[in-house]
C-alpha cells in the first residue's frame, strides 16, 4: 500500500468475513468502498460476465471501482462497534422473545405453556440487561453521548432509536439527503417506461434502520404537530398508511441528517 498512496480498495460486505481486512485499511488510513455483494452481482451481469469465482470476482470488483465514482465507506470507531454489536444482540433478543410468544398461542400442555412462560420471561431479563449496557455506552461515551443527546430531543426518537442510527448509519450529517435516504432505504426509485408511469417504491437499503425510522415516524405523527398534520393531509389524499409512515419517515431522517450536519437543533421544516 506504501508504493501505491492513491490506493482505493473495493470489496463485497461478508457478514463479518472482512473484519480483518477493514481493520488494516482503516489503521493503515487507506480509503476503501465496501458494497453490496448484489450490486456486484447485477455489475458483472450487466458487463456479460455470467461465471462466478474469486478470480472473476475480484475482476469485477477491480472494473467496477474503476467505472464507478464510489463513495468511501465510513469505518466506524471501536465505540460505535460495541454499539452496533450491542444493537445486532438486542434485536435478536426481541426476535427469539416474539417466537417464543408466538409458539406460546400454540401450546396446550401446561407444562409446555410454563417451560416457554419461563423462557420469555429469562429472554425479557437479557434484553433489559443489553439495553441497560446500550444506555450506559452512550452515555459514557465522549464521542456518542453528544449525538445521542441531540436525537433524544426528536420529537419519536427513544434511546434504542437513537442507538440504531448511531450504530447503523455513521453516514449521518455527512452524506446528502439523497444518499442518506437511499442508505436508509427510504428514497422513492421511479418505475416509468415511456408513456407507463409506474407506482414508485422503495427498494434496498439498511433494514435496521429503516426499521428504527419507521417506529420514529408513527411516534412523531403522534406527537409532533407538524408530522401530525402532513399525516392528516396525507391522508385526507387517499394515500395508504404504509405510504404516509415511509414519507414521514424519509422527512424525518432528512432533517435529522440536516440537524447533525450543521450542528443545530432539530428542525422538521429542513426536511
């Protein structure tokens, strides 16, 4: 890397597999783009190229850095690691408590009922533990404590809300709103073909994030005027209330993003 300094680095997101490798080049403060594995995929088909082994991939990936103006991926610090680990085993927390709640319907046999009584109940302990260790995280750190503190004053944004998109999206206040909502999933992609005009959706993006920002909206629309009027105005048009929460949603991280970027107080209007 020393005998090459305007090194850019391209490689597919592995659930974990290129920890290592994303290590070296954040310590070695070389820039790299991590991406999708699909959009390398539907690269190289879109460029013809059908088979599939480390060596063609590696190609692509080498061919798509070179055509592509890539944006360089964030490496979060340590801090925001633990963060998103503690977030990552929350969630499946909560995922195994709703099964258990869910085969709970089912049981019939008492003894079955008391075993996943019994199980829940240890399940909510550790979830309450983890958030307990979430809270503790950001509040003792001096690099996520401020932004915690601004997204606690969004009218929607609890603290698990607010862990989410610390964790999950350090591109906030970076990126423009654009890349922001589309990070998040939440940009409306087009879907006209000629005279055809297509129902716009939303499509790809961080799951856990929009997640989060889903459950901010439909607290906002509640307890904010302003997302509480534009829900009644949506509304009063006819749109579907999964089309109402989206766009409150989007508007929302737009401004959020807007807050953290100019360092200000929140503001709905910026959206």
């Amino acid at each position: 890397m020393a005998q090459h300094p305007d090194a850019f680095f391209v490689f597919e997101a592995t659930s974990g597999c290129d920890e290592t490798l994303r290590g070296l080049l954040a310590q070695a403060k070389v820039p790299f783009a991590r991406i999708n594995p699909r959009r390398a995929r539907e690269f190289a088909r879109a460029a013809g190229v059908l088979a599939k082994t480390d060596r063609v991939d590696a190609r692509v990936l080498a061919e798509l850095g070179q055509r592509l103006e890539l944006a360089p991926t964030l490496e979060p610090s340590m801090e925001r690691q633990a963060l998103s680990e503690l977030v990552a085993r929350r969630e499946q927390l909560v995922q195994e408590i709703v099964r258990e709640k869910n085969r709970l319907q089912q049981a019939r046999s008492r003894t079955v009922r008391c075993d996943i009584e019994s199980h829940i109940r240890l399940l909510e302990r550790r979830r309450d533990k983890i958030e307990n260790a979430i809270l503790e995280l950001m509040r003792d750190s001096g690099e996520l404590a401020p932004t915690a503190a601004k997204l606690r004053t969004i009218p929607g944004v609890g603290p698990i809300v607010a862990a989410t998109l610390i964790a999950e999206l350090p591109e906030l206040g970076v990126r423009d709103r654009r890349a922001i909502a589309a990070l998040a999933g939440l940009a409306p992609l087009a879907n006209d073909s000629g005279r055809y005009k297509g129902k716009r959706r939303i499509w790809g993006g961080r799951r856990k994030v929009r997640r989060a920002l889903f459950i901010a909206a439909l607290q906002a629309s509640r307890r904010c005027p302003h997302w509480a009027s534009l829900r009644q105005r949506m509304h009063a048009a006819g749109k579907a209330a999964k089309t109402i929460l989206i766009a409150i949603a989007r508007k929302l991280l737009v401004a959020i993003n807007a807050m953290l970027r100019d360092n200000t107080t929140f503001n709905p209007l910026q959206a």
